[in-house]
C-alpha cells in the first residue's frame, strides 16, 4: 500500500507544492475529490512528531538516570518490584545445580 499509494501520493504532494508555492492543505483544494489526503497528511505528520518526541525524552531520561552512582534497573529490592523478582546469580544457580 505504501508502494503504490503512499510515496506516489508524497511525491505529488511534494512536486506540485514545490511547484504551487502552497502548504499540504492548500494543495489538494485544487482536487475536490482528495481534499482530505491534505488534513490526512497533516494529522500523520502530528503524530509521528509526537512519537518521536517521546522516544527522545526516554533516551535523555536514561541517559541521565544512568549518570547516578547505582543503576536504578541493577537491583531487585526497589519498591515497584513483584515478589516475582529475582537477581540474575540466583536464577543461573538454580539453573546450573539441576
């Protein structure tokens, strides 16, 4: 779908704005029919900008998490553990004395 709906579409878009001197709205006024490809293309822009923006934030949280003395994620005795929650020595002892 990507192939042959998607880019051709980005690429009209592209040429015919470039082209028009006109935003990705205002280029599809001139096709009654795919007046809403342009506000379509709008929307999707918003979301990946949000997308991306949150992956950014995760890394820069890590990053400065992982300037502490401790680790946060080394341990298992923090208080948003299960009881589930074991240290890795003790699961390959276990995992070795069968």
């Amino acid at each position: 779908m990507l192939c042959f709906a998607g880019m051709p579409l980005f690429f009209l878009e592209l040429s015919y704005g470039q082209y028009s001197s006109r935003g990705p709205i205002s280029v599809w006024q001139s096709v009654p029919l795919l007046r809403g490809v342009g506000y379509g293309m709008v929307v999707t822009s918003g979301i990946v900008a949000v997308y991306y923006n949150v992956i950014i934030t995760y890394c820069i949280f890590y990053m400065f998490k992982s300037m502490t003395k401790s680790l946060p994620w080394v341990g298992c005795d923090h208080e948003w553990n299960s009881e589930f929650a074991a240290k890795f020595t003790t699961i390959v002892s276990k995992k070795g004395a069968s």
